[in-house]
C-alpha cells in the first residue's frame, strides 16, 4: 500500500496561474507545479509509485499492490497511523508485518517484501 498526500497545494498553484497572461503562462504554470510538487512530497510519491509498479510486475501471483491516498481515505490512513507519505506497508494474511517510510531504492523494498513472504 502506498499513501499519497494532500493536493491542495496543487489547486492554489493552479489558480494563481490563471490569472496570468502572456505566452509564457505555460512554463510558469508547470514550473510552479513542479515546485509544488516537490515541496509537498509529490516527487518522492512519484518515485515510489513507479518503484512499487515495477515492483508488482516482479512478483505477479506472489503479492497485490494497493494505492491508498490518504486525503480520501483519511479512516484507513488513521487505523494504520500513517503519519508520513511515502509510506509502503507490507502485509501476510491480513496483518501487517512491515513498514517503509520515505524513497528507497527498488532493492531496499524487494528486500523488506522478501522478509514478509519468509513469515
């Protein structure tokens, strides 16, 4: 499970750009997104995304990977106190065995869920 954080940020910086004009509006607006975006862990979410998708065709048949964004599913994000995004939980039968906080590299992750499949 992967948790995603809050887009407000996005939605300002969005607005703001549309009161703009010029033909340069453009590069403002995604420049501003990209800064953004790194300030509310957007990129570093990104990442782990695309590791954990990498990561789900590996291990086709042996494991599921769910995306959980914490804004809409504030509850589920609650009952397992994830108080920081990225954050990769790891469970077997149902209860969860670890946790990875922040952006590892793939083979950080793949260690984590080969010492989960060995419960």
């Amino acid at each position: 499970m992967v948790g995603a954080g809050t887009s407000t940020g996005h939605t300002m910086v969005v607005e703001a750009a549309r009161e703009r004009q010029g033909p340069d509006m453009a590069f403002k607006l995604s420049s501003e997104l990209m800064d953004a975006a790194k300030r509310n862990g957007i990129m570093e979410m990104l990442m782990v995304h695309r590791v954990i998708d990498e990561i789900a065709g590996d291990y086709d048949g042996k494991l599921k990977c769910f995306v959980l964004n914490t804004d809409s599913d504030l509850q589920i994000a609650e009952n397992y106190e994830i108080k920081a995004v990225p954050v990769v939980l790891l469970f077997k039968n149902g209860e969860k065995r670890e946790s990875v906080v922040g952006t590892m590299p793939k083979e950080f992750y793949v260690a984590a869920i080969e010492r989960v499949l060995q419960l």
